[in-house]
C-alpha cells in the first residue's frame, strides 16, 4: 500500500514538472535605448595657446640734440596726437650759433652786391676801351699814317685789360654767390637743429613712461650705441597686436588670412580676428613661431601687457556627417554604428570615422544624414532586434525675464 502511494507520488511530481519545462515564455516589450540622429556640421579641432598683447607701435623720444629741459607737457597716461609738443629743451650755444649763422649769410650778400658793383664798372671801362679801339682803328683805315700804330696798339691793350679785368671779377662774383648759398645752408641747418629742441609726438597715442622732469640735461640721442635717457615713452594703443607662439607642429597650418578667435580673461573680452603676420621663422630655444594679429581697441579696455588664450584650428571637415562619439563602436579593428530603421528595428552598418572631436566624429560612409544611431542601452542590443530609441529633448528657449 505504502509503495502505490510513494509512486503515484513520484509520478504527480514528473507531470507537475513536465508541465512547467513545456509552459510557453511570455514575450518581452522592445528594449528603449539612448540615441540621436545623424546630422549635417562642420567640425573642428582646436588647441588653446596663451598670446600677450603689445602696443602696435612703441618708441622712446629722445632729443636729437643736447640740452637742458625747459618744460614737459605730458605725464603718463595722457592720450597724445600726432605732431602735438611733448617738452621743450634750450640750448644757448644754439641762439650763439643762429646769430653767427645769420651774420655770415648778410656778409656773404653784401659781398655779393659789392662784387656785382665792381663787375658793372669793369663792364663799363670794357665798353668805353672798345670805344676808343674802334674809333681810332676806323680812323687808320680811312687814312693811313695819320694815327701812329703805337698809339692804336696801346688802345687795343687797354681794351684787352679791361676784358680781363671784367673775366676776373666775373669769376668773384661767382665764388661770392657760392659763399652765399654756402651760408645760407649753414643757417637752414642751424635752424633744423633749433626746431630739435621741440620733440613732438610722431604718431597718436598714449604716454606710457615718463624718465625726465624740468631742469634735467638731456643728452643727444644721435647713435645706436648713445646711452642718452629718453624723455618719455609713447604707445599706440587704439589698436593691438596680438602676439601668439605657435608650436612648431602647428605651422604649417598657419597662413595669413586665417580666422581666430581669443579670450582675454583679464577685460572679460572676446577676441575675433585673423592673422596678420608672421615671423616665418621658428625660434631655436622655445621651438615656435611667433604669430600676430591686429585687434581694434577703439574703447582702450584692453591694456598691452594683458595675455589672451587664443584658439588654433588644428583639423576641420566642413558639412560632415556626425553622430556623438559613443554611436561609433568597435570591434576587431572595426568601426560599426546600430541603425533604427523606421520599423524600430536595430540594424548594423559598417563605418569609417573621419575627423573626431570631443563629442562629435564623422562619418564617412554608411549613414544618411537623418537617420537614427543608438548611443546607450541599459541591455546589449544585437542587429535585429526591435528597439525604442529616446532622442534628446530640443533646448527649450529662456523664459522672458529669466536668469
């Protein structure tokens, strides 16, 4: 009795068993998985370098002759313009020189006049000899051996003298002239070196340095080598340049013309421009290139001295296809992106990555611009199967007023 029971038993527990290995598995919803859509953009690699900004034009004044500074009429920080007097300087031995300058130069024309005199009357005797040459040779002609030949013979000396005479002092007066055109350049050029002593400024802009006060000798500034003291320093600051070291992997992509952008943290600024400028040249201890670009300061916000980042376009591809970089998958040395057709269904597609950004890489083939690529599962998701992709929610716009 006891073995029909433990039997009938057993085989309960078979049928109960067999009945569950043979129940069917209710079938599972699609999987919803992060994805976006390819897109049409222009991507570009960029690299940061720091550039300092410079005045875009800066002298030292100095005074091209010596002496002692009368009056200054800037101090630092006062804005300029061009031909507008900075200082004044005297120099006594000028005025000493002025004078002698301008008595030599009356000598030299009253010796002028006084020569011209002595050519009329030697002109004069030339004229009154050749008279009496002529009158007395007429005479001969007309009737021999009235006039003895000695006295025709001293007429025609004395006329010959008298010509001489002329020649001789025509040349005077020639080296007269030339004495007076000798002082009067000796009095342009003390002159010239008397308008020295007033030092204007050769273009507009700010003074940036002040290094002499009134009553101080200034020595003249005349050769490299002088160690004369300026008098002030002036900046051209209405415009900048901007001077940036490119590294000398970036180089060849530099070119006049090209677009940059900057930010100059300093004046909370933005900096667009292009390059304006190169060395051509790669410094031998830094290993870069130093590269220039002109920046409108019309406001004065920015101050040379100040330093900006400066963006470098290393790489660009223009009208790319993209996804984000999390779309593109690899697998044996192999880029492949899962596709969501129109029927929801996954779909693989091998791919070839072109230019890679820090969100975005492009895709060279295997896509159309539209489509929709998977980013992210929560399960891994095989070609196939259905899915539901999540696209990301467009940027609403602020609300009016908010902050």
């Amino acid at each position: 009795m006891l073995s029909r029971r433990l039997l009938a038993s057993i085989a309960a527990l078979g049928l109960a068993a067999c009945r569950r290995e043979t129940a069917p598995t209710p079938p599972a919803g699609p999987v919803t998985v992060q994805a976006a859509r390819v897109e049409l953009l222009d991507l570009a690699n960029t690299i940061t370098i720091a550039g300092e900004l410079r005045a875009y034009r800066e002298v030292d004044l100095h005074a091209k002759v010596a002496g002692y500074l009368r009056a200054i009429l800037v101090d630092i920080g006062d804005h300029v313009q061009a031909g507008q007097v900075i200082a004044r300087l005297e120099a006594p031995e000028q005025e000493q020189e002025r004078a002698q300058a301008e008595a030599a130069e009356k000598r030299a024309r009253l010796d002028i006049e006084r020569a011209k005199g002595d050519l009329a009357r030697a002109e004069a005797t030339v004229r009154l000899r050749q008279n009496q040459f002529q009158r007395l040779d007429k005479v001969a002609r007309a009737r021999p051996n009235l006039i003895a030949k000695q006295e025709i013979d001293d007429a025609r000396s004395h006329l010959d003298e008298a010509e001489a005479q002329s020649a001789a002092l025509k040349g005077n007066l020639a080296a007269v002239e030339q004495q007076v055109a000798i002082a009067h350049s000796a009095l342009a050029r003390v002159e010239a070196m008397g308008a020295y002593l007033t030092i204007t400024a050769p273009f507009a802009g700010v003074i940036t340095q002040r290094f002499a006060d009134p009553g101080a000798m200034i020595q003249a500034g005349t050769t490299s080598q002088s160690q004369a003291r300026p008098v002030v320093r002036l900046a051209e600051i209405d415009r900048l340049r901007l001077v940036v070291p490119v590294p000398e992997t970036l180089v060849g992509t530099i070119q006049v013309g090209s677009p940059l952008t900057g930010l100059v943290a300093a004046a909370h600024q933005k900096i667009v421009g292009r390059v304006a400028r190169f060395t051509s040249s790669i410094n031998s201890v830094s290993r870069a290139m130093e590269t220039q670009i002109d920046v409108p300061n019309a406001g004065r916000s920015l101050k040379p001295g100040m330093m900006a980042e400066v963006t470098f376009p290393t790489a660009q591809a223009n009208h790319a296809l993209a996804v984000p970089v999390q779309a593109a998958r690899e697998r044996e040395g192999k880029f492949f992106v899962l596709v969501v057709n129109a029927q929801g269904v996954v779909e693989e597609r091998a791919v070839h990555k072109g230019l890679e950004t820090a969100d975005k890489v492009q895709l060279l083939d295997g896509v159309r611009e539209g489509e929709v690529v998977i980013t992210a599962a929560a399960t891994p998701v095989k070609a196939g199967q259905t899915v539901t992709p999540q696209l990301p929610r467009p940027a609403q716009p602020a609300a009016p007023g908010a902050k």
